[in-house]
C-alpha cells in the first residue's frame, strides 16, 4: 500500500455544489481505481490522505497537481505504508476552518502557514486527532 498526503490551496473559494460535484466524480474514481482516503476543505485550503497501490495514487497525484482547481501543492508525506488508514472511505470529507481546527487539543496554534510548515508525523497526528474527534462531521458516504 502506498500513501500520499498532501496541501494545496483552491484556485477560487469553491461553493457547495463545485464541492459536491467534485467529490462526486472522485468517488467514482476511487471506486474503480480502489482508492481510499481522506479530504479535508479548510478555509479554502485542501488537505487530503490518499491510499492504494503505488501507481493508482501517484498516477492520481499527479492529475491532481495539475488541476486547475487547486495550487501551491506540498506535498507532506509520500511512501509506502502497511495499510490503508481509512480503508471503507472511498473520500470521507470534511469543511471547516482553521477556526475550527484550533479548538483541537495540541493544535490551538494553528493556521494555514504552520499547517504548511507541519511535517509528516505532526500531520499524520493532526489527522488522527482530527478523525477521532470530529468524526460526526465527516461524510464519507
Ligand atoms: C483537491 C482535489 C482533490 C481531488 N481528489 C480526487 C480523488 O480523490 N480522486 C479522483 O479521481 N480525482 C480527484 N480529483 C480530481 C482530479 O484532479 C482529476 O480531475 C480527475 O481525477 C480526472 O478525472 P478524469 O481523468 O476522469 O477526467 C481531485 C481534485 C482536487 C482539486
């Protein structure tokens, strides 16, 4: 298994039904290229687990990068890994804000120019809490 987790800001603020649309399609694809994961919409910035067999999430990555919806990718982790962290979520999905996030135990600093310097084990924590408490709150239907 392989993952990658990455940061990118949106091009333009998206609305609900450009969120929508764009989650829609992406499941369908991940349900055909037997990808997991996770999307986070923070303020207009994306933060997004990608899980699966090594050329299926980079062949993905890579039409990600070139998306226009999205700029100013970092890439925060990319290697393989055991197994999958979110094996029944064909892209669970999550909008809040940076607001939102510094209410999270251990990240009450947070904003968008220390979530771009955060280095992988810091966001791969940050995830997990994020998960384990905000559970409620992600759609991954
Ligand atoms: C932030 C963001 C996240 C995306 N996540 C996915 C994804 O999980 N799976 C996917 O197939 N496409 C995803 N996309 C869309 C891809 O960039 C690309 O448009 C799509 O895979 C192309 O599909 P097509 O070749 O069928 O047109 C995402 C795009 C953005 C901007």
């Amino acid at each position: 298994m392989f993952r990658v987790i990455y940061l990118s800001s949106a091009t333009k603020l998206l609305s609900n039904d450009e969120l929508s649309f764009l989650l829609r399609n992406a499941k369908i694809k991940n349900r055909k290229n037997n990808i997991t994961g996770l999307l986070l919409y923070i303020d207009g910035d994306f933060l997004q687990v990608i899980e699966g067999e090594k050329k299926d999430v980079l062949n993905l990555f890579e039409l990600i990068k070139i998306d226009e919806r999205n700029r100013s990718i970092i890439t925060v982790f990319s290697d393989d890994v055991d197994k999958r962290q979110f094996p029944d979520w064909l892209m669970g999905f999550s909008q809040l804000t940076y607001h939102d996030l510094q209410k999270i135990d251990s990240f009450e600093n947070i904003t968008k120019t220390t979530l771009s310097n955060i280095d992988d084990k810091v966001a791969i924590t940050f995830i997990n809490t994020f998960v384990k408490s905000h559970r409620n709150q992600i759609s991954f239907i």
